[in-house]
C-alpha cells in the first residue's frame, strides 16, 4: 500500500502538469499544451511506478528497505526512459522544450517534496 502522503505528492505532481499543460495552451496553442502534458505526465507516472515498488518490502529489516528503495529508483529510471522515447517516437508534433519543462516542472515537487515535514 502506498504511503498516503505519497500519494498526496504524486497527486500535485499531476495537477502541477495540468496546470504547466494549461499554461502552455494558453501561451503557444494547442501541440504545446500536449507537449507539456506529457512530459509531466511521464515524471508523475516514474513516481508513481517508484513508489509501488518501492512499497513492496518483504522485510522489516533496514537492508530490505534500501533495497526496496533503490529496486524503485531503478523502475522510475527505466519508466522515465522509456515513456520519454515512445512519445519522441510516437508524437511527431512534440514541442521539445514544453515536453521537458513539463518533466522538469514534476521534478521541482519530486526535490521540494523532500523538504516537506508534513
């Protein structure tokens, strides 16, 4: 099960990427709205894929837990990588420099949610 303040991080990191994608439509139209949108939406979905697994720890011990740990950096790594090329493949209209902001825009809560207390 995911942490739920987890899931409260990931859910601003939709809603930061909705609101980045709508800034951009309203700015430069319609392909930099979706360019935008995904970008963001590929750093919401690493986070997301990090923190199933991160969540499934068979142990207690402490060396479990960094291993369920790093086991998530490794899916979120993968998933970003991955995401990234099928829309570069598959999106020919892809506004390179909306497309990375919006990712750039979900990392800025990834690195501020780590400063958080509560």
């Amino acid at each position: 099960m995911i942490h739920p303040k987890i899931r409260k991080f990931i859910l601003i990191q939709l809603m930061v990427s909705l609101v980045f994608a709508l800034g951009c439509g309203i700015s430069w139209g319609e392909g930099a709205a979706i360019s935008g949108g995904l970008g963001g939406s590929i750093g919401a979905i690493a986070s997301l894929a990090y923190a199933i697994r991160a969540s499934l720890v068979k142990g207690k011990t402490a060396e479990e837990l960094v291993r369920a740990q790093y086991a998530g950096e490794r899916i979120k790594f993968m998933t970003t990588v991955i995401l990234m090329v099928a829309v570069a493949k598959s999106y020919s209209s892809l506004h390179w420099l909306e497309f990375l902001l919006g990712y750039m825009a979900t990392l800025t809560v990834y690195f501020t949610a780590l400063l958080w207390e509560k």
